[in-house]
C-alpha cells in the first residue's frame, strides 16, 4: 500500500486547488454569519483553542469560520468529488482530515495565511463516513462502507490495524481520552469497543438500540460513553462494562444525528432530524432549558462543543449554521427575532406531526392511556384502567380482552382487586370511589363519596373489608366495604395523596403525595407507625414487602428508594438509572425482585430485593421504534405509570402511556405478548403442518379460542357491532357472515356435511348438537335452517322449555368469563364439534352488517354490557 498518493505530494493537480473567494460582502446587503455554503452542512467542529468552527458540506467543499463573528476564514478546502461526510481537527489545531462520499480521505494544513495544503491517504478506499484524530495526533480512525475500522499512523502515513466485527456500515467512531480504545458505531444497530492494545479483538460488544447508531462520543473524563441513533433516544454507557448507565434519554421524535458532550462531563447535547437541538444533563436524564432548542428549519446533522464550555453549535441540511449560549441556551450567533424564533417553532411542529395515536383495543391494547392494573389471584386475568371510563379485563394466556365494567364518568387513576378476586374497586376524576361484584359486574354499595376533589389511588384491604383512597384533597380515607361507610380520615399529607400500598396481613397502611413524603399507619388503631420518610419530588408509587418490614417508593425525584420502616433509614442507596420521574414501583409476592418503571422514560428495571444489584434492565417495549408518537415537544414523553407481578412472580405486567400492554417473562425479561408477528407466523405454520399430519383433519377450537380470544363487549360507541349473534359463533336462523365473497363474485356457501356435525358456542355448553340433516331451502345464495333443526331451537328448549316468540338470554357471553367460570369444567368429556376453515376474527375487526329477520340483536344494560335478546321465529 502506498502511503501517500504520489499525484497529490505537491497539491499542486487541479483537484486540489484552493479558491481563493473573498468573505465581504456589499455594503448594502447585510452580513449573514457562516453564510457560504451551496448545500447542506454535514459535519461541524470546534478548532481546539475554541476560535474556529470547520463545516463539510454536500457541496463536496470545507470551509473554515471565525467563531466569534460567522466570517470565512481562509479559502474554501476543494478536493473532494461528493459530499463531505466527516471533519476532525488535529489536537494542535494545524490541521484537519476529511472523509468522503468519495471513497478518500484527506489531510489539510490550514496554518498557511493564503490556504491550505492538502494530501491524499493511502488509496481510494469505499465511500467513507467517518475520520477521526486520535488525542494525541498520532493516529486516525476511519471508517465506512467496508464494515471495517481502520487505524492509520500519521507519522509513517501507512495503515497500522485493521479490526472487524460490524454487519454493515461504520457510522461513527469516539477515542477513548486514554487513547487505548476506540468504539464504532454502525447500521448494525451495535456498538463495539475495540482494545488497541489487541489487534482485531472486541472488547465490548454493546446492544441496545433499535435503529441505526449515528453517532458516539466519550466523555472527557472518560468514564462514559454517549450514543444518539434513529430509534430516537441518546443512550449513556458505562466504559468499564458496556452497560447502560441510565434509561434511555427520550424526547427528540425523530433519529437523533449527532450528540456532543460538555467540557466538565455534565451535559451532553444532541441534533435530531426533528429539527432541534436538546441538552440534558447527564447524571438524571432530564431536558434542560425547558425543553427543545429551536433555530433550525430542516434536520440538524451534526453538533460541535468549545472546548471553554461557553458554546455549541449546530449545523443542518440546508447549509445553516447556528452557535448557542450554553448557559442559556438561546441562540448566540446569529441572534433570532421572536417572528424567526416562532417560525422555526412552527416548521417543528409540521414536521413531526400529531403526537396522538390513532388506537383500538385489541390484543393487548386499550382505547386510552393506561394508569392503572392490578391482577387476580388466579393469575389467569388482570385488569386495566386509565383514561376512559372502563375497567378491561384481559385473558393473560391470550391476551385478550375478556370483559369489562363500566360506572365511572371521567378518567380511571387507579384500580385494587381483593385477595380473594371478588371485589373490584376503582378511583375516578369524577370524585368517587366505586366497589364492584366481579362476577356480576354490579355495584356492591353506593358509590363512595367523601373527596373534595379527584381520587388518585385505592386500595381493597386483602381481606376485601375494607377500601382506602387517597386523592386531591390531601387526605387518605378509609371505608366498610360491606356498608360504604367512612371509618376513618388520615389528614397528615399536605399535598395530593398519590401513592397507598397495604401490606399482605392488612395491618400496616402506607401513603406517599405530592409533599414529598412517605407515612405508615397501623390499620388498626390510625396511628402513625414511621415516616415521614423524604424524597425531594412527589411519592407517585410505594409497595411493601411481603413480610411488611421495608418499603420501596418511587418518585418524581428520578429515584427509587428502599426503606426500613423499623428505624426509618435506607436499605440501599438510591436506585438512580432513570432519565425522568418513576412511575410505578412493585415488590414481587416472594419478596427476591423489585420493579421500577420510568413515567417519562419508557423503560423497566428489576432489582435484587436483598442487594438492590440490577437483575434486568433497562426493558422497553416491542414498538418503540417510532417514538416521535409518543413524545411532546417539550421533551415531556409520558410512559408508564402501571405495572404489577403476577400473584405467583414468574411474570409481570405493564401498561404505557400509549395504550399498549406488554407482559414480561420476569426471569429472561422477554415479551411474553404481545407475541412479535414472526412468533405468530411460525405459530400459523407450526398449525398448518400438525394439520397434514393428522390427514387433513382440522383442530377442533377450544372454548378458549372463541371466547378468551373474543374482543370486549359492544361498545356504546359502536352500534353497529349489536348486528352479531350472542355467542357471536354461529348466526340462529340467518346466513353466515363469517364467509365474504369468493374470488368470481359470488357468496360462499356452508358445506351441508359440516352443517349437520356444527353447533355453535351455545349448543356446546348443554351438549347440545344438531343430529338431524339440515336441509338446504332453494335461493339466492342463502341458506335456511328448519326450525327444529337449528342449534338455536336446542338451545332454547333447554333454557326455558317450549319455544316462545322472544327470549331474554343471559347477560353478556364475557360477564361468564370475566367472573371466572369456565362452562368447560363441567364438561371436560364433551366431543367437540368439528369447524370449518374460516373463523371470526379475534380482534372483533370483521365489518358489521345489519342483521336480517330472525337474526339476534343487542341492547345496553345499564352497566354497559350487552343485553341480548333471542328472537326465534315460529
């Protein structure tokens, strides 16, 4: 390999020609700052001394610019054939090197007054984005296309190691200030860590982010590692380990370019292709200056920190440049009008859209925000509530909604379910406390009245005696479950009571608000037992343990806090890995785990209960990869404010801000569902070929598959859904709308055979089948069924005799579920009818049609289920 091209030596070629361009400008047109340009700015960086700021652009072109005043400094650097992808100053600041589209890499001299001189490295090598100066000088780091680093000696201007290790291309790459690592970033979605010290070894491999990685650097103090990529989060490293330090730091909507850190190691601050510019700091996580920093009206590529810590800057597509306050951060160079300010504003907002998320409940997906869940002590259902008036009920084998309970008129903060599973109550915006039956779904007493204000939290006594509720009015209150009546009213707190927690034996009581403070009662005699336990934010969450001798609480501190409620002192030191406030704390029912879950920062952590060392984390959901949905331009990202153990441990449940369910395998930390679509691809196919090897013969349907996996109740805002049957399986009396129209236009027909094996749901339940042939009436594809043939005339003389003209059926088909009867106990031994190929959706997404004569139709009880009516015709 030739270490320096042999035509550049002198840069004498036409490709290396400075133009010489002058920086004035008229005088009646006014100075614009780094104005020069003809495309967009892809790489920025300070000089060393902090008085230069460099830009490459897509002009194929590098210019030099005084940072003080935005003038050109110099001639503009041309060589390159394509865009600039990325600059680096040498530590002396005498010199830059560049990387290109063009597969090159050049050295420029920029310590001449009249230009600059500038050299080729070794040969054309593949598109290359990215060249860095090591600390010292003595080394540049490249990278691009070839999937390869590579480390070059500038002293003997040859190729010193080549390491591997990335799947595709080599996006970025940060020395470590000892000079002895360096990491890479790529589309792979990986970082690596490479020890200089062995040739083509990785050191640490580092995983965590869903998207392209675009950009890397370490801290000064080098103890971290910061990483911005296109799953829109900058991620904190810790060096040593590879291990995330801190949840993910979330608030830019779109892929994060390019992140910088502070001289002192305490912010970092990152460009999006949202148009903003962020700063955070560091140690928490959280946004300074209010949020996001607006002067950008396009994608910001790359940001620049001076070395004094003063300033930064930020460059983007269109060529723009501007430098920033870093102790204000407003913009510094060029200034912005408040019009110009609003404008930017403006071209962000259109840019990222709505923030909302078009949503319909369906496998673990609620119709709102989820604030709320609580699970069942048989472990086989949970609930969630939030912001909608309903309470959901969900299989959790199937992940689907199984029931529902209606009451409340506005939003759902919190829900509480007794030991037992028989009582259900909730707390509401609309000032109530309301105690459910859950295997009537109907109210037990009146609701409970007493708030001055929104309720936030409640909690059923294990027993299911006794309710206590917390809310706006500072006070906890404590209810006969049995009557409604008040029994007690706990007036410490001096700020909204958010957080209770009882423990397993209903002897102690705790409760955390928004005074920052954490108390616990005896449940016996009110009287306080410890606390006020401290944190510097509002107690959103508090959970004992199960022997009831510590605490944990989270709050908006960015803290989780293990506490003996005996001395009143920590266990622990403050768990502190979030990057906003904690949104539900957990203690699993063995008392080994705890469980934080980020309010802000989408993610969930485990820990060891008796050494609070990390188990898992930081675990976020399946569907993060387009966090621009779920993020307000102020950087405010609500994410989970829900999540409980499963009653035996093995598994937990969280619900998020946007609607989503997820629930986790709490050894593996994997997602147990919902199932990922390749998971439920290789079930479909895995079904398919246990069918051929059984001769054709199709699986009969479980119970499970057309009840557990059916969607909730009609809802009151769809109608249109009371055109389905009662048990929703096979229409009595009517044609079947399970078929839709075959390829050549014309309606499928049921196969008399199948006919004459099939009943529906309903028949199921009383052993109830068709025995006799149906016989087929002659008609425009329509199929007729003899009235006492139909499964709907069994059914029926089972219920109430002799047939009648109209016949009120049992409440809601998922009432039966949701109350935890299962009808197959009793009939274990039944055959099972045969079905044919086609199945009603699980997700109820089949389009309603209106029903025909003699077909079923719905009504709304007034708890907000269905009432159905069986209309037989005589």
């Amino acid at each position: 390999m030739t270490s320096v091209s042999e035509e550049q030596q002198d840069g004498g070629s036409e490709v290396q020609s400075i133009d010489a361009q002058t920086t004035a400008k008229t005088d009646d047109q006014p100075f614009k700052p780094f104005t020069g340009h003809e495309s967009g700015i892809n790489t920025i960086s300070y000089s060393p001394d902090g008085k230069s700021i460099a830009t490459g652009s897509g002009d194929n072109t590098i210019r030099v610019w005084d940072a003080n005043s935005g003038r050109q400094v110099g001639n503009t650097m041309r060589g390159h054939t394509n865009d600039v992808y990325n600059i680096s100053y040498s530590p002396s600041g005498n010199s830059l090197v560049s990387c290109s589209h063009d597969g090159t890499v050049r050295f420029w001299d920029i310590t001449g007054a009249g230009g600059a001189y500038a050299k080729t490295l070794g040969l054309k090598e593949s598109l290359v984005r990215v060249a860095k100066y090591s600390l010292d000088g003595r080394y540049i780091a490249t990278g691009g296309m070839d999937e390869t680093l590579k480390i070059w000696d500038t002293r003997e201007e040859r190729l010193k190691a080549e390491y591997h290790g990335h799947t595709m291309w080599v996006f970025s790459a940060a020395w470590h200030p000892s000079g002895k690592r360096l990491a890479t970033s790529s589309m792979d979605k990986k970082v690596r860590v490479f020890d200089l010290t062995k040739p083509n070894v990785v050191s640490l491999l580092i995983e965590g982010h869903r998207d392209n990685v675009n950009s890397l650097m370490y801290s000064p103090d080098g103890n971290f590692l910061a990483s911005g990529a296109n799953d829109c989060t900058v991620r904190l490293w810790d060096v040593p380990t590879g291990k995330a330090v801190k949840s993910p730091f979330r608030g830019h909507k779109r892929d994060v370019r390019s992140v910088a850190w502070s001289p002192d190691s305490t912010r970092i601050v990152s460009g999006a292709g949202d148009y903003t510019v962020r700063v955070w700091d560091a140690s928490t996580g959280q946004t300074l200056f209010n949020g996001a920093l607006y002067a950008h009206k396009i994608d910001i590529r790359s940001i620049s920190y001076c070395s004094d810590g003063r300033f930064f800057a930020s460059a983007d597509g269109s060529g723009r440049v501007q430098v920033w306050d870093a102790l204000t951060g407003k913009p510094s160079l060029p200034l912005l009008s408040d019009e110009e300010l609003s404008s930017c504003k403006e071209s962000a907002r259109h840019n990222n859209g709505d923030d909302t998320r078009d949503s319909k409940p369906g496998e673990m997906r609620a119709g709102a925000s989820i604030s709320a869940i609580a699970w069942f002590s048989d472990g086989k259902r949970f609930a969630t509530a939030g912001e909608e008036p309903v309470v959901r009920i969900w299989s959790a084998n199937t992940g689907m909604q199984i029931g529902e309970i209606t009451g409340h008129h506005e939003t759902i903060n919190a829900l509480s379910i007794s030991a037992d599973g028989t009582k259900l109550a909730t707390a509401s915006d609309d000032h109530t406390v309301l105690l459910f039956d859950t295997r009537s779904m109907h109210l037990l007493v009146d609701p409970l009245t007493g708030h001055k204000g929104a309720v936030y939290v409640v909690k059923l006594t294990p027993d299911g005696t006794r309710v206590v509720s917390g809310g706006h009015d500072n006070t906890v209150r404590l209810w006969d479950a049995r009557t409604g009546r008040a029994l007690h009213v706990f007036e410490t707190h001096t700020g909204a009571v958010r957080a209770l927690s009882v423990t397993k034996d209903g002897s102690k009581l705790a409760s955390g608000g928004d005074d920052n403070c954490v108390y616990v009662w005896d449940m016996r005699t009110f009287e306080r037992l410890a606390g006020p336990f401290q944190h510097d934010g509002s107690v959103r969450s508090v959970s004992f343990a199960p022997d009831g001798s510590r605490l944990i609480s989270g709050s908006d501190d960015f803290t989780a806090r293990v506490w003996k409620i005996a001395t009143g002192s920590l266990a622990f030191d403050p768990i502190r890995v979030h990057a906003g406030p904690i949104g539900v704390v957990d203690w699993s029912p063995d008392g080994t785990t705890l469980l934080t879950a980020g309010a802000h920062d989408w993610t969930i952590w485990t820990w060891d209960a008796s050494t609070c060392e990390r188990i898992l984390g930081p675990l976020e959901p399946l569907h993060l990869g387009d966090v621009k949905i779920f993020t307000s331009l102020d950087g405010r990202a609500n994410g989970i404010a829900a999540a409980s153990f499963s009653p035996d441990g093995k598994r937990f449940v969280n619900g998020f801000m946007d609607h989503g369910i997820h629930m986790w395998d709490t050894a593996t930390g994997k997602v147990i569902l919902p199932k990922a679509e390749k998971d439920k691809n290789n079930e479909s196919d895995s079904g398919k070929t246990e069918a051929s090897k059984r001769d054709g013969v199709q699986r009969q349907p479980s119970l499970s598959d057309s009840i557990m996996n059916m969607p909730a109740t009609v809802s009151r805002r769809n109608p249109a859904s009371a055109s389905r049957s009662f048990w929703d399986d096979t229409d009595i009396g009517a044609p079947s709308r399970r078929h839709g129209k075959s390829e050549n236009g014309r309606k499928n027909t049921r196969n008399s055979d199948k006919l004459q094996n099939k009943g529906n749901i309903l028949g199921r339940f009383w052993r109830q089948r068709a025995d006799q042939p149906v016989s087929k009436i002659k008609g425009k594809n329509k199929e007729q069924i003899t009235e006492t043939n139909s499964p709907g005339y069994h059914a029926e003389t089972r219920i109430l005799g002799p047939p009648a003209t109209e016949i009120s059926a049992a409440h809601d088909k998922l009432r039966v579920v949701a109350a935890g009867y299962d009808p197959r106990e009793r009939f274990r031994t039944c055959a099972e009818p045969e079905y044919d190929d086609e199945r009603d959706s699980p997700t109820g997404s089949m389009s309603p049609v209106q029903p025909e004569d003699g077909s079923s139709s719905d009504d709304e009880s007034e708890h907000g289920l269905v009432k159905t009516t069986l209309h037989v015709n005589n």
